[in-house]
C-alpha cells in the first residue's frame, strides 16, 4: 500500500511518535520523512531531533526485534486517535510505518475505515491481511450490515470454516435491522447454540418491528433471562399501550436496574399517567437506584403532560444538587414545553434566553406548539422564523404557523405562508391514521373512502354524529382550516382520517376490547373532544397515540385532561 507524504500530516504524525519514538528506532519512517521533498527545513529538523537517539544510547539498527509489544499498542492507540479525528491519512502512515501489526492493529484500522465511510479502503485492507480469523470475519459482516449490505455479510457467514453463535447472531442482526423478521426467525431456529444475547436479539427484533404477540412468545420461550431482557420486553408492552402487563412485569423483575426504573417512569409519562411516573420515581430513590439523564427527562415529561408545574420547577432545579445531574438541552425543553402549555409564554421564553447554550430546533418547536395552542400569534412568528433558518427542510413550522394563522383569521397570511412554503420546495406531511383489526393495519386519510367498508364507515360515523349533537357535541370548526363556510368546515371535521379509524376500529372488534388508533400527526382540538363524545356512546376504551402522547378516551373524557 504505497502513501504519499502530506506536509499537513506531519504534526499528527510526530505528535503520535512521540513517547515511543526512541524504544520503537522507527528509522524507515524517520528516512521516509527526511525524503520527501514536500516538507519544510524546519519540520525536517523536528522530525531529526524527535528520531536522534539518547546521548547515552548508540544508534541501533531499524529492527523488528526492537518493535516491542509495547510499542505496537501505542501505536494501535495513535491510530485509534486518528481514525476518531477522521485522519484516515496520518493513521495509515502510522500504520504503515510499523514493522509488525497485530490482529487488533488491522480491526483498528478497518472499524477505522468504516466508521469514516471509507468502505472500500476497509475492504481492500481486510483483503490484505495475511491471516484472517474468525473476529475479523464477524467485524466485516458487522460493518457491512450497518452500511445495508446484508448480501455481502451473508457471504461472508457462508465461508466461514466455522461458525461460532457470535457470527451467528450478527447475521440475526442483519435480517432483523432490515425488518426481514421472517427470515431472520428461520435463521434463529437454524442456530445449533443459542446464548441469552441471541434471545435478546430476536426479543428486540419482534418489539422494534411492532410483533408484540411473537415477541411474547419468544420471551416465555427463553430459557435465561437477564436484565436486558425484561426491560425489552417491559419498553414493549409499554409502546404499545398495555400497561397493565408491563406493569406485572415490572412487579415481576427479579432484579430492577436504572433502565428499568426508566422505562416505567418514561411510560407511564408518555401514557399521560403523571402521578403514577411520578410515584415510580419516589419508589426508585427508596430503592437507592440513582437517576440517569434520561430518568429526570421522563420525570419532567410527567410533570409536563399533567400540567404539575410546580413539581416540575421543583425535580428541574434539584436535578443537579440531589442527583449531581446538570440540566442539558432536552430537560430545558422539558420545562419550556411544560410552561407553554400552561400558558406562561414570557417565562417560557425567559428560560430559553436564561440556557447556557444555544436553543436549538426542539426548543424553538416545543415553543411554537404552545404558541399555537394560545392563539401568540407574534411569540410564534418569531419561534418559526428561528425554525425556518434552523430546519430550512422541515414542513412543520410552515403548518404549524399556517395554522396559527387561520385558527386567528388570518387566511391573507395563510396563503402566504404557504405560497413561501412552495417557492422553497417544501411538501406538506399528509396525516393518516391506522388501526389493526385481525393481524391487518388498515390506513386512512381525512376524506378517504377508498376502504372496501367505506360505506358502512361513513353511515356508522353519520350515525354517530347526530347522537353526538343530541348529547351537546358543537364542531370546533377553528381545527377546519381553510377559508370556507361553516357547513363545509363541519364537513371535513366528520371524516378526519383519526374518526374513521375509530369508527372502523369499534366496527370490527369485539365488545368490551380496547380500540387502539395511531396517527402520524397531532390530533386536532375538534376530533379530541369528537373522540371523547364516541368514546361514552359506544361504551368502549379508545386509545390513541399520535405524535405527542397517548390519549385514553373512555366515559366520555381523555385522561390528558384537555391538557396536550
């Protein structure tokens, strides 16, 4: 592998030399540098006084016999040092000028390589390398499923003379970060030998790609379970609304760690169960499990999603005297977003302005959604012109600010801001709701009466309406925005994609079961009190997650309390 010598190279090079220097008589390296007609007078008398020996030692000569162990891990280290800097250049020089490298030396430089997206050098280099033993194998088939190449790691598997369950697993990996969980399931039961890590894998897999029927099945299965393994299937059953399971589980943990702890605190938040988040949190300082970060950020999320503002004043500024954790940039925007509900906007923002640091396009969002809920028109300007410097892509302070706009009448700005929108080639995110009804998700979009039962949907939500106004149901036409009358607004409120889902959903499943609606977006202020008026004439459980929290609709009122 040739290399030609960069000026700007050498005061990497030399800073990495120094300390082994004289132990390691790099001599070829020191003869390479004096050579190369591109460095300076001065850099070439540095590198002389760097490489000149001791007084009281005489020359030796470049040997491999003086190379010690030693000296080959500082070497490695250097090299590490370099390739995490991004100096590819400096640390094949220092790579090349060693006589001798170790397996650990060549998966340095590789891992290196990958991790700086230079994929072919990776390549080429493993190539290269005189022996290849089964750790180096599993760092390239490792590398390429991380780059999507999930063919060539599988090749790789396929040549190995043999095959340990650490090679096995990674290509369980693979299929499993592809969503080919068919496949990967049928690589699994094909393992000669399974160890907890291999369960885990396949556990995660089924949670990350929403199979939480196969993934509890997997978990009864398992053989050994570790810490890892309850909390996975724990941060399951908690994603997807049943917290009745994940709390048995939680009561059932042999042992509850910090990221189990997190997990129920963070769920029960997210869930819009505040006191019950807040209650956990009290029970995890008792058991003397100290918070992380991520910990106070369920904390203040709890605080925030049930409006407990004081309490959340209180666990932010205690964050850092009874946990020694400093508040960064998410548990900011965890106050900010708790206050902008509240409807303290000017503290809000004199928070924003008090941070060490820079608000960032979280904080400016979390502002201008309260702003929006408010009607601050002029507090939300400025937030969306912070937003439209900081995400020039991002379609959703352009809405958010349309929105705004109409719910205060102003369609001139409106148009405007959408004409803006428009000229800076920047599309609209359509919402859409689902709901799975017998192992299928069925989709829907405001107005959409492509469904094979669109006329039942449409008769059932007609039905439903009429029982809504007896019962006192007024449209909050403001969540209608476009400039049209009353009647049309009322219109295109009834089939909002949220309301056609919800009426598939109690349609097709049985009495007494919950209805679990997801979507894509924010719901909007109207389907959420449509919602709750549905909710007590069908006499069911309607869950809802969109993109902000979950909503337990039931008798006639969400467990947010209006407050989202």
């Amino acid at each position: 592998m040739s290399l030609l010598l960069r000026r700007n190279l050498l005061p990497s090079l030399l800073s990495s030399a120094q300390g082994f220097s004289h132990s390691m008589r790099f001599r070829h390296l020191h003869t390479t540098i004096l050579r190369n007609r591109t460095i300076t007078d001065g850099q070439r008398q540095n590198t002389s006084q760097l490489f000149e020996p001791p007084a009281n030692k005489p020359p030796a000569r470049p040997s491999s016999s003086d190379f010690t162990h030693s000296d080959m891990v500082k070497c490695t280290i250097a090299i590490r040092h370099h390739m995490r800097k991004g100096q590819c250049d400096t640390a094949l020089l220092l790579f090349n000028s060693m006589p001798r490298k170790s397996e650990v030396t060549y998966h340095t430089m590789i891992s290196g390589y990958f991790s700086n997206g230079e994929s072919n050098m990776a390549q080429q280099l493993f190539d290269e390398m005189p022996v290849k033993n089964l750790v180096s194998q599993c760092i390239m088939m490792k590398w390429n499923i991380k780059y999507n190449n999930l063919k060539a790691a599988r090749l790789l598997f396929d040549e190995l003379p043999v095959k340990d369950v650490v090679a096995w697993t990674t290509i369980l990996t693979g299929y499993i970060q592809n969503g080919l969980m068919d496949e990967g399931k049928r690589f699994f039961d094909k393992m000669p030998d399974k160890d907890v890590f291999s369960w885990n894998t396949i556990l995660s897999g089924y949670i990350q790609n929403g199979l939480l029927d196969e993934a509890m099945r997997v978990f009864d299965e398992m053989p050994v379970k570790n810490a890892v393994s309850w909390n996975t299937i724990l941060s399951g059953y908690m994603q997807n609304g049943l917290l009745d399971k994940a709390k048995s589980v939680f009561d059932e943990m042999p042992v509850k760690d910090v990221v189990s702890w997190t997990t129920i605190i963070i769920g029960y938040a997210r869930h819009g169960f505040g006191e019950e988040a807040l209650q956990h949190f009290e029970s995890m300082k008792q058991a003397s499990i100290q918070p992380n970060e991520l910990t106070m950020v369920g904390v203040l999320t709890a605080c925030s999603h049930t409006g407990l503002i004081d309490k959340g004043k209180h666990y932010f500024y205690s964050m850092s005297q009874d946990h020694g954790i400093v508040p960064n940039i998410c548990h900011y925007s965890c106050l900010i977003g708790l206050l902008g509900r509240a409807g303290h906007l000017d503290e809000a923002q004199n928070l924003m302005k008090s941070m060490p640091f820079e608000p960032n396009a979280v904080t400016w969002s979390t502002l201008l959604s309260a702003c929006r809920v408010h009607g601050n028109t002029k507090l939300g300007e400025k937030a969306a012109e912070m937003l439209f410097d900081l995400e020039p892509w991002n379609c959703v302070p352009y809405v958010t600010l349309s929105n705004l706009y109409a719910a205060s009448g102003r369609w001139e700005d409106v148009k405007k801001t959408r004409l803006k929108m428009k000229d800076q080639g920047i599309s609209n995110r359509r919402g859409y709701s689902w709901v799975e009804v017998l192992n299928k998700i069925h989709k829907f979009s405001v107005g959409d009466f492509t469904h094979p039962d669109s006329e039942s949907i449409r008769a059932f939500l007609e039905e439903l309406y009429l029982r809504m106004k007896e019962e006192g149901y007024v449209s909050s036409t403001k969540s209608a925005l476009h400039d049209v009358d009353e009647e049309e607004k009322q219109h295109t409120l009834k089939f909002h994609s949220e309301r056609l889902a919800v009426a598939y959903g109690i349609m097709k499943t049985p009495s007494g079961r919950p209805v679990r609606i997801f979507k894509n977006l924010r719901v909007c202020e109207d389907c959420h009190m449509a919602i709750k008026h549905i909710a007590k004439i069908a006499g069911r459980l309607i869950i809802l997650r969109d993109t902000n929290r979950f909503h337990y609709f039931e008798g006639g009122v969400c467990n947010c309390g209006d407050y989202w």
